[in-house]
C-alpha cells in the first residue's frame, strides 16, 4: 500500500523538449519514499538529459541521510508524443550509482510512456536555427558567419578555427567543422566551456549532457581528448551535433591540453569543466552570468563561484566559498572584487581561492597554462588574474567537482611545485605554510606505513 504524501505543481527548469505536469512525493507501507516528476515530452532532448536532470538542488545534495534509515527513490516519468523518437510503447531507464551524487536519493529512474493521444498543451515556439533540430544551450546562436580571429602578443593564444593536424590524430569533429560558429555578444558573453579527457568514459557522457542542457544560450563547447583508449571517444562522436569542436589525439598532459582548448576557443570567457566535473545545474551559469551588471565585451570581470566538492571515498559533498583574495601583507586589506591594489601572488597560490571548476576567467594573455607544472599550473594562471585583473565573487554554486584528481591526498610532488612557483617570495607566512605542510604530509605518510606495519604483524602472527 502505497499514500502520497505531497501533490504540487512541477516547476519547470529552462530545459529543451518538456515541460512538468505534477510532482508526488509517495510513501510505501515499508516507509520508502519516492520523489515522482511527471512531465510531458515533445522533443528529442529529453535523451540526453538523463544523466544531469534530476531535479536536485543545493540542499538535497549537502543533505545527510536520515537517521531512522528511510531510503529514498526519484522516478522521472515522460509523457511521450510521437515527436520524441520514442520508439517503443515504454522505456525505463536506471541511473548508474557512479553518477548519483549524494546520498538523498539512493536510485534513480526514468521512464518513458509513448502517449496513445494528442496532447492538450500549448508548447512553446521552437526556432529551428540552420540545419540543427534541437534546442541545446550549444546550438542556439549558431551562425554561420566564421568569428573573427584576435591577435595577441604572444603568439600561443591567436585563435585558430582548429588545430594544427597531429600525425596520431584520431578523430576530430563538431560543428565548426561543419561550417557552424559562435560569435561573441555584447549582451550575452560567449562562455567557451573547456573539456579535456583522457579514458574517462566513467563520468564523460555525465559530464558533457550537464553543460549542453545549460539554459544559458551562448556557449562554446570544446572537447580535447588526449588519445584514449577507451569508450570515451565513441561518447564524444555520440554528442557531436552538440560539441562546437572536438579533436582526439597524444598531448604532454593535462595542462597542454587545457591550452589546446584555450586556443581554439573564442569566447570572452573560458570555463575549465573537466571529465570528473560537471556544471552544478542547468540554471546555474545563467545565473551566474546574470549578476554582473552593465555587461561589457571591454570590462568583463572575473568570476570565481562556489563549488560542491564531492568526497568520492565517502559519498559526502561538500560546499567550498570561494575565499577573498590575499592582499600584500604590507597593506593587511583584502581587496574588494573593484580594488586594483597589489595582491600576494605567492598566498593565493598556496591557498588558492576557488577552484578553477568554479571560475570563469576573461580569455586573455594570463589565460593560458604553463605545462611544465604537472599540478598547479591552473593555481598560478588564477594568481596572475587577481593580481592584474578585476575579480568577481559569488557564494551560488557553478559547478560539481570529485575528489581523486592529480592533486589529491598525499602528494610531496604538488608541494615541491608550489615551493618551486613561490621561491621568490620573502613573506615568512610562506615559509611556515611550507614548513607545516611537509611536516604534515610527512605525519600522513608515517601513520600509512604504521598501519602497514601493524596489519602485516597481525596477519602473520
């Protein structure tokens, strides 16, 4: 026996090719709770939404499961015209548990109901825009018009349509190779959001389906894959009517890669959304954008956000602030995100103010990346921009971010970098940060190898 619990009017997200109907929250005799969104589906778009729609907010992510051991279920269910593809009477879907995120729901479902009968609803009006016929975040203000190529002093960030051919080369593709562009807007800033992948065919398809189905309208999308091995290429080629460019080959590493992205890219902003990463939800960039006041191709800001750090190893996220950044030690004032006053470059290196899943940077000289770090590359092109640039700070998340990269646990290699980036610095803050840091490291690394030690004792006794 199963009661409802709640009955409410679904509020609809700016999402492409449905619209909500009800949502039911059913409690069943055993006491398992489920979270029902009923909506009706006209468009394809609904297929590659499955993996970042649904419908989690900020508190039912940082939610902790409730004591009494209640476990809680979501079901999506689409109500299907014809117009969908749907290609059977129904279809049901079950969400992998590597893409859950938090533990509010523990299983989640979407189901697809081909309806017998017209629809009563008044849809909205749909532009076609050339020869594409969804209504992605990606596809929306494609022109044909190529955009117009900037020159700069240094000669790595000229933009360039594509890049140079590789003789490993595996594949390139997207819509700019079909003659389709963005072009930069004075009212609405091109976003270039910036993917780059190496075997990642774990969280990729989640990845790219949370920046296409963004209700944000000018966006760039740009997928450089370093050759893999694995289905990651086949999910790129599965969403490149999407994708504004795409390419598969060999790359030194992560930050070359970053780099390639920077140089194809040509939007006043950059956004740096990694396979591990994804954005937040689909208002979330629209939102983000909308706070800046008398936007300006001239002047734009910086802007760093908050990101939901996700503890893989203990299903826990976690909400990081941007910090303030740090301001010479001499005048002791944090600057506001309009000061132009000297900031440390070595403390916001060390502690970093956000994360770069979290901050859309102007695309400028101190955009790109120097490759011959292997781990802090993305700190020191941020430090650059609070010390030269304007910086904007806002406390609404941009994006979700796992633990387990590069840079993650014990990791004397990252330390040697930083000490490396911040050897010119005199600011005895520095060198006690240093100091604290290795000898901490080097408890984590004692207290490993006690734990080996015992565990090899007890087992032989």
């Amino acid at each position: 026996m199963t009661r409802c619990l709640e009955i409410q009017l679904h509020k609809t997200p700016s999402m492409a090719g449905w619209q909500g109907i009800n949502s039911l929250t059913c409690q069943e005799k055993k006491g398992e709770i489920y979270d029902i969104d009923i909506r009706y589906a006209w468009g394809t778009e609904i297929f590659k939404q499955n993996l970042c729609d649904y419908g989690w907010s900020e508190a039912t992510l940082l939610n902790k499961p409730p004591q009494n051991g209640l476990i809680r279920h979501k079901k999506i269910i689409y109500l299907c015209q014809s117009s969908t593809g749907l290609k059977l009477k129904q279809k049901i879907e079950s969400v992998s548990p590597n893409y859950l995120i938090g533990k509010y729901w523990q299983t989640i479902y979407h189901c697809y109901l081909l309806l017998p009968l017209e629809h009563p609803f008044e849809l909205p009006e749909l532009t076609e825009i050339n020869t594409i016929n969804d209504n992605f975040a990606t596809t929306r203000l494609v022109t044909q018009q190529k955009p117009i190529k900037t020159e700069d002093n240094d000669e790595r960030l000229q933009t360039r349509l594509f890049l140079p051919l590789h003789p490993q080369r595996q594949g390139e593709g997207g819509l700019r190779t079909k003659g389709l562009y963005k072009q930069q807007n004075n009212k609405l800033p091109l976003v270039s959001v910036i993917t780059v992948v190496l075997n990642g065919e774990k969280y990729l398809e989640q990845t790219i389906q949370s920046i296409i189905n963004s209700s944000y309208p000018n966006i760039e999308y740009i997928v450089i894959d370093g050759g893999s091995t694995d289905n990651s290429l086949d999910i790129i080629k599965k969403y490149e009517e999407q994708i504004d460019y795409w390419i598969s080959e060999p790359d030194s590493g992560i930050y070359e890669a970053m780099n390639k992205g920077t140089q194809v890219s040509f939007g006043n902003y950059t956004l740096h959304i990694n396979v591990d990463d994804l954005i937040f939800d689909s208002l979330a960039l629209e939102r983000r954008i909308s706070e800046l006041k008398n936007v300006s191709t001239g002047n734009l800001p910086n802007l760093f956000s908050s990101i939901l750090f996700v503890r893989l190893a203990k299903g826990e996220v976690v909400k990081k602030i941007p910090k303030k950044p740090y301001s010479d030690p001499a005048q002791r004032v944090l600057p506001h995100r309009d000061c132009k006053e000297r900031t440390s470059r070595a403390m916001n290196i060390i502690h970093i103010p956000g994360g770069h899943q979290g901050f859309i940077g102007v695309r400028n000289k101190n955009s790109l990346f120097d490759s011959s770090y292997k781990f802090i590359a993305e700190r020191i092109v941020i430090s650059h921009k609070i010390e030269q640039e304007k910086i904007d700070i806002s406390s609404n998340p941009l994006a979700i971010c796992r633990s387990g990269g590069v840079s993650y646990g014990i990791n004397f290699q990252l330390l040697d970098e930083i000490k490396q980036a911040v050897s010119e610095s005199r600011n005895p803050q520095v060198f006690f940060y240093l100091l604290a840091q290795y000898l901490y490291f080097y408890l984590l690394l004692f207290a490993k190898i006690t734990k080996l030690v015992k565990l090899k004792q007890k087992l032989l006794g």
